[in-house]
C-alpha cells in the first residue's frame, strides 16, 4: 500500500508537476473537461461534492457494474473508508470486487481512505496485510492508503488528468526495447491496449506467436483465460486500426455509459 507522501521524494515531484503544468498558473486546470463517471452509490460520500467544486471536472452518475469512480476506459478505482476496508475483508465483499473489477478494466486501483491501525475491529493486523498483499500481489491492483476526501478527491482528479489526457504530451509508448532476443515477442504482444507481462505470456502461450496474436478473431482471443470479451474486443480493434497521422496521438475522454448494472459497495 502506498502512502501518497511516501511515493517520491518531494523535490522531484514538485518539479515534474511544475514541467508538466500541474503547479503553473494558467495550466493549474485541464484545457478540457475532465469527465469522470461516479457510481450513484458515492453520492453519499463528499468526494463527488470535492470534485464538482474543481471547475475542469466533470461528473455523472449510473449504476455501475464495478468500482466508484471510472476515469476512462481503462482506469478505474474503488473508493473504501479504513473502516469499511475491514468490514469488506470480514464479509469477503472485498475480493468479489476485485475480480470484478479487473475483469472489466486494464488498471484497477483502490483507494483506502484513513487509517487502518485505528479502526476498531475483530481480526488481527496481519489479516489486514494479508488482504492488501493479495490485492497488489495476486490480483495486481494498486493500493492507495489517503488521509481523508479531500486527498482523494484531488488523486482521482489528477489520476482522471492522467488517463484523459496524458498530461497533455505525446505519449510514449512503451520503454526502451528489450536487448534480450527472446523477450521481442512479449514486447511487442505488451504494446496491445490493456496487455501488460501476465496477460502478454498468456497469450503467447495461447497462440505461439506474436502474428498468430494479430491475425486473431475477437472470439478466439476471448478464449485466452484472463482476457475476457471487452480486451479481446479492444485488441481486436487495435490491430484492425486504419492509422491516421492527424489523429493518432490525440486522447479523447472517457463517454458515460449508461447502461450498466449496479454493484454492492
């Protein structure tokens, strides 16, 4: 888990907010609205209220299907209060959201609001740990420990920046390439949206070559244990792509969905 005070260290981050527009005067805000989806269920929470008071955040409701707050097609996060983290971890609630959510979105984040140590509750610190070390380890999502709603509001706001946006610059693909020959075929399988190592090794082990990967059909993609309809759909889609040079590089925020089901919190 990951305390947002402790990620890097101040001076650096203060001058890769300061190059990417996040402290300067007139970029403290995005050019575009930043359009995030909240589950009607947050409406009780104050975060959805911190958030509308940022006049470069755009809201609306429905009932999803998983997680609180999406912040594009691919990103979205889960909201808990330290209290309501263990109460989710004494009902199991907590692992059925995570499956859900990584099944239908590429980067699932929770946010753990407050402190857990001084949440009054019947299981032993070490289940706690337990349950944090399987959400990041075994599920591979990222866990988030925030003071209050008013950190949170700001993260998702700036996480939202992130996902829409890139920050504003054009967008680096991936890193350097591998020097190692053996690792081109993950590499490349790696480059398709929403494929990180697990998944690329996967589908390698699935199809046996990066071209059998590309001259798959949606279906037979969606067979691969761990890919699901929605990615196959979005691989599928990827390499099918007409390129054009005029719009290539250009993000578009996430559209609502309003057809969606609800979720238990």
């Amino acid at each position: 888990m990951l305390p947002v005070s402790g990620l890097v260290d101040s001076a650096v981050a203060a001058q890769a907010a300061d190059d990417t527009g996040v402290l300067s005067g007139p970029a403290l805000f995005s050019a575009q609205p930043l359009r995030i989806q909240v589950d009607s269920r947050e409406r009780q929470s104050p975060v959805p209220a911190l958030l509308a008071a940022f006049p470069d955040v755009t809201l609306s409701y429905a009932a999803l299907p998983s997680a609180d707050y999406v912040l594009s097609d691919d990103v979205a996060v889960e909201r808990k209060t330290a209290s309501d983290f263990v109460a989710s971890i004494l009902d199991r609630r907590l692992f059925g959201q995570a499956t859900r959510m990584n099944v239908l979105f590429p980067r699932a984040v929770l946010i753990v609001e407050g402190d857990l140590t001084q949440v009054p509750h019947s299981i032993d610190m070490e289940a706690i740990r337990g349950a944090l070390a399987f959400l990041i380890v075994r599920a591979g999502m990222t866990v988030l420990q925030l003071n209050d709603a008013s950190e949170t509001a700001a993260m998702l706001r700036i996480m939202a920046r992130h996902a829409q946006e890139r920050m504003g610059q054009p967008v680096s693909l991936r890193e350097a390439r591998p020097q190692i020959e053996e690792l081109y075929a993950a590499y490349l399988v790696e480059g398709l949206p929403g494929i990180g190592p697990r998944r690329a090794r996967m589908l390698l082990a699935h199809f046996g070559s990066p071209a059998a990967i590309m001259c798959a059909a949606a279906e037979d993609l969606a067979r691969v244990p761990g890919i699901g309809k929605k990615s196959a759909q979005r691989i599928w889609q990827a390499v099918n792509a007409h390129y054009n040079p005029e719009t290539a590089l250009r993000v578009q925020p996430t559209q609502p969905d309003p057809a969606v089901a609800p979720h238990q919190s």
